[in-house]
C-alpha cells in the first residue's frame, strides 16, 4: 500500500511530554464526542469503540473518556462539535489531506490556511487531489504487545493476510494492516480472534503513488507536517510524500 499517514506514526513514538499527552488527550476527546453522537454505546458503535480504544492506548483516563461520550451524546453542556477536511499542495508539489474537528470551523479554516501559506502550501478546492488516494481500513499491530507465541513478524503478518487484509507492512516493530473501507470492522475481529492484540484500527487516505522530492523540500514538507499535527483541531494529516 503506497502512501502512509505521517501522523500515524507519530503516535507510536514512547516517552510523550505531558504538554503533547494533553494535546492528544484533547483530539481524542473530540474524536469520541464525534462517533457519540450517533450512538453512546461502544458495545453497538464501532466507530466509537475503535476511538475509545485508542484513547485507552494512550492511557486515557477513564473519566476524560466517559466525559467525552457524554458531551458527544448531548449529555453534557458544549459547543456543538463538527468535522471538517482540507486538501492541499506542498512544497515541491505533494498533496496533503488533513482532517479535524472544531467547534468553530470558521476558525480552524482560517488557521489551517495560515500554517500552509507560511510553510509553501496552498489549499485547493474540494476533491482536486482527494482522487490521489484511497480511502482505506489502517489496523496498527505492535510486536511488542503480543504474547510470546505470537511474536513472530511472519506469523502476524499471515495472520493479518489470512483475516481479509489487502496489504501489510512493516515500520520496524509495527505491522500497518491495510483493508477495504466496508471491511475494516471484520477483518480486525477476524484477527483479534486469532488472539492478537490491536493496537489501533481506523479509516485513514493512503496515496495511490508516493512522491519523491530534494531534500530541501522534504524539510519543507515535514515542518508543514509537523506544524498540522500540532494544530490543536487538526486531528489527522495524510500525505503522498515518499519519506
């Protein structure tokens, strides 16, 4: 599968400062105020069950949690939560989706298209490079997460193959299970009943071809990536940059 969520991999990094821990604390919290809305039960909801997971990854505490489903759920009171996407180029001519969640778009736009203007990229309208990707299941595996029997990198990745999966690889102890979009949910049960532990599982934009580019544009591409992911509305970015 060509094409890898750079924020992806961010999240696997050990050691987070507390200031990040609190920033991605807050993304998540958004995250599943998002899927509550269409149901508060992560038993019925997997959308909100996969999020609720990935918080508890990050050591989420219990509380910010079931605080979260309760804002999604109209339970508690706060600004009304929305999504919102933007698709760009960057420097060198890559192309970059991010995504988030704001309870002021209008804001979140307007700060979005000021980190890409002072980084050399430019927004584009609605679908101008979206058709560069696919909409694709990701399933995050961590080999150092699973039990002894299960530690072997050719036997998970069978075992990913065998549960539906289009495509793996490997990011040194980290196996990226690709899926079709309609079969994400099945193909992760499929594998944790085959014993194994996920580490995360979500829909992400992977590109159909990478670009490669000099080094002083790769620079420039990751600053922009990293001033994204910093946003604190921007909750995902995507990119076709070959790293």
């Amino acid at each position: 599968m060509s094409g890898h969520s750079h924020w992806a991999g961010i999240k696997h990094k050990k050691g987070l400062a507390d200031a990040q821990r609190s920033a991605n604390f807050s993304k998540l919290a958004r995250e599943i105020a998002i899927e509550a809305k269409t149901g508060d039960n992560p038993e019925t909801n997997s959308k909100l069950k996969a999020v609720i997971e990935k918080a508890r990854g990050f050591n989420m505490p219990r509380e910010n949690i079931e605080r979260a489903i309760l804002r999604g759920a109209g339970k508690l009171p706060g600004a009304a939560l929305e999504c919102f996407s933007i698709e760009a180029y960057g420097p060198g001519g890559t192309a970059i989706i991010a995504e988030g969640i704001t309870d002021n778009k209008n804001r979140s736009l307007s700060e979005t298209r000021n980190i890409l203007n002072k980084n050399n990229g430019k927004i584009v309208n609605e679908g101008a490079i979206r058709w560069m990707f696919d909409n694709k299941g990701y399933i995050v595996i961590d080999i150092d997460s699973q039990s002894p029997e299960k530690s072997s990198k050719e036997d998970l990745e069978m075992a990913a193959i065998e549960a539906g999966a289009e495509n793996t690889s490997w990011d040194e102890n980290i196996l990226e299970v690709f899926t079709k979009m309609e079969e994400l949910d099945q193909v992760k049960k499929n594998i944790e009943s085959a014993g194994i532990k996920i580490e995360e599982s979500s829909l992400g934009w992977f590109a159909k071809e990478e670009v490669a580019v000099d080094e002083k544009a790769m620079a420039a591409n990751q600053k922009l990536l990293e001033e994204l992911e910093a946003s604190d509305d921007v909750s995902k970015t995507f990119s076709n940059l070959k790293f």
